[in-house]
C-alpha cells in the first residue's frame, strides 16, 4: 500500500540539541511539505519542495531545515535555533504543487523539548 | 497573502445531531478541501469540490462549493461518537509561493458531556 512515514512518532529534545524528523513516501508525488501543528493555530507551513535537490521555505522556517536528495524523502532538522520547538510535525506529500487532488499527510511526530 | 476563515473554533455534538462548519476568504479559489484529523494523527481527505456551486456527499457528509468560489461549508448529519476530531477546510488557489494550497485553523468537535 502506497502511503506517507514519519517517523518517530514522539521525540523528546534537549535544550540546545538539533534533530531530525523523518518523512519518506511511496506514492512517486514530486511535492512534499512540512507544517507545524500547535493548539488553535492550524496548520503552518514550514518548508516545502516541488521537486529533487530544490525547496522553498514557507510562513514559519526560521530555526528549521530540509533537504530533499531523493524523490521519496524529505527530513526536517529542528535545529537549536528554533526557540519554541515542541509541537506537531506533520509531513504531507501531493502529485505536484497547484494541482487539484490535495495532499496525502503522514501520521506526525510530536516533538517535546525536555 | 490568502486567508480562510474557518468558523466555528470549536463545537460539542450530542449524538443523533446535525453539524455545520464553513470557510470564508476574500480571496478565490479553484479547489476546496475538507479534511478530518483525528487526535495524534494526520489529517485525512473527507470531501473535494471543483466547480462553483458543487454539492457533494460522502456518506453523513455534504459539503458545498459556494458560488461566488470564496467559501465553503461541510455538514454531518447524525453525529455519532467517532466523528470527534478537528476538521480542516482547505483551499487551492494558483500563483504565489506557499504550495498553492491554504489551509483554515480547524474546526474542533467534542462530545457534550
């Protein structure tokens, strides 16, 4: 079955530390997406990439980075810059960017900095 | 930049009742989405619209295109338990640089104690 992987499912940071969430899809999408979930704020975009070695950041990247070196994987790196880490990471991934049929999101990961 | 407004924030349900929730931008958009997430996890495809003035069922659900194409609004009629979750509208619009693809801040149902 074709679907989204984030992993882990939860993480715990140290303060000062940088880490690193999994996203990997076999669904053959060129896009694939990274948002940030807190309580009452929806959904906001952290960076996003239309297609191999090429991404752009979204509303909130300040303290996050991404590469995306294969097709199927995009990890996000929550680095110590990134002064209010805990959250929910959601992954999503969708054919390509603009296209109509929306996005296939992974499962989360939930970060908290201890 | 695009905007939804997705209303009500948060609403409880007794089982056997109707639900409404809807979406409102200034902006137009090509495509509307609707989306449940149920707690801990991704949020899943409910309901897609195309075309202005759209009316489209998914089982209890029924979720409408507007037609001026700057709102949406999905109901669910007999709520049961399992309908709990945060349900997001989302709008597809082209040009600009955010994906293309915006996002409302949820709709949150609880069950009525």
């Amino acid at each position: 079955d074709g679907g989204i992987t984030q992993s882990p499912k939860y993480l715990f940071r140290k303060e000062g530390q940088n880490v690193t969430l999994s996203c990997e899809q076999n669904l053959n999408h060129d896009a694939m997406y990274w948002y940030r979930q807190d309580p009452g704020q929806g959904l906001r975009l952290i960076y996003y990439s239309q297609i191999v070695n090429d991404f752009q950041k979204g509303d909130i990247a300040e303290g996050y980075s991404v590469s995306r070196e294969k097709k199927e994987s995009f990890p996000l790196t929550v680095t110590s810059a990134q002064k209010n880490p805990t959250a929910f990471y959601l992954c999503a991934s969708s054919i390509s960017t603009g296209n109509n049929y929306g996005y296939t999101f992974g499962s989360g990961t939930r970060l908290t900095v201890v | 930049g695009q905007q939804l407004n997705q209303s009500p924030q948060s609403m409880f349900i007794q089982e056997g009742e109707d639900v409404s929730m809807n979406c409102t931008s200034s902006s137009i958009f090509n495509t509307w989405l609707w989306y449940k997430q149920d707690p801990g996890e991704g949020p899943v495809l409910l309901i897609a619209l195309y075309k202005a003035g759209e009316l489209t069922s998914n089982g209890r659900l029924t979720a409408q295109f507007g037609i001026t194409r700057k709102d949406s609004f999905l109901n669910i009629s007999a709520s049961i338990p399992s309908d709990v979750g945060i349900y997001f509208c989302a709008g597809l619009y082209y040009g600009g640089s955010q994906g293309n693809l915006i996002f409302g801040k949820g709709t949150k149902l609880s069950v009525k104690p």
